[in-house]
C-alpha cells in the first residue's frame, strides 16, 4: 500500500510541473502583448478586430491528456493489485 501512495504522490508532483510552466510562460507572454497592443497604428485603416482568446479549437488535447491519465491511473491500479498478490503469496510462503 505504501507503494501506491509513492507513485500517487510523484504522478500528482509530476502533473503540477506542467502547470507551473505555462503559469510562468503566460506571465512572460503578458507584458509583451500589452506592449504591441498599445503601439499607434501606421496606418490610417482601423486594426482588425482580435479572434476570442479560447481553448474551444483544443479539444481534442483536453480528451487525449484525459485518456492518458486514465490510462495512467488503470495501470498503477493493476499494479497495486499486482504487488499485493505478490505479498500475500511472500506471506504464505514465509508463514
């Protein structure tokens, strides 16, 4: 059982690095376009208009990450059980 929560505890460490990183890549990318946005046009044409900043066109990322750590998740589970059968068999044998 202990096993478990040592790979529990690095799959969620693991899962938080990720997120850091476009934390820190969003607050690098910020100033940057306030900068661009606020420079007076060259033309005497009004700029057009910006497309919506979403995540709807991602979808499919959002459904492969969740596959993923489904299957991530069903693998150490079985390994778990794995692991346990293992011990029960060391404890008869040593019984």
């Amino acid at each position: 059982m202990r096993h478990i929560r040592i790979i529990l505890v690095l799959l969620f460490a693991l899962a938080g690095l990720g997120t850091g990183r476009a934390a820190r890549a969003q607050a690098v990318e910020a100033p940057a376009v306030a900068a661009a946005s606020t420079a007076p046009a060259s033309s005497a044409l009004p700029a057009p208009p910006k497309p919506p900043r979403t995540l709807r066109a991602y979808w499919h990322l959002f459904a492969a990450f969740a596959i993923v750590w489904l299957l991530v998740f069903g693998y150490v589970v079985t390994l778990a059980r794995r692991f346990r059968r293992v011990e029960e068999q060391l404890q008869a044998l040593g019984a």
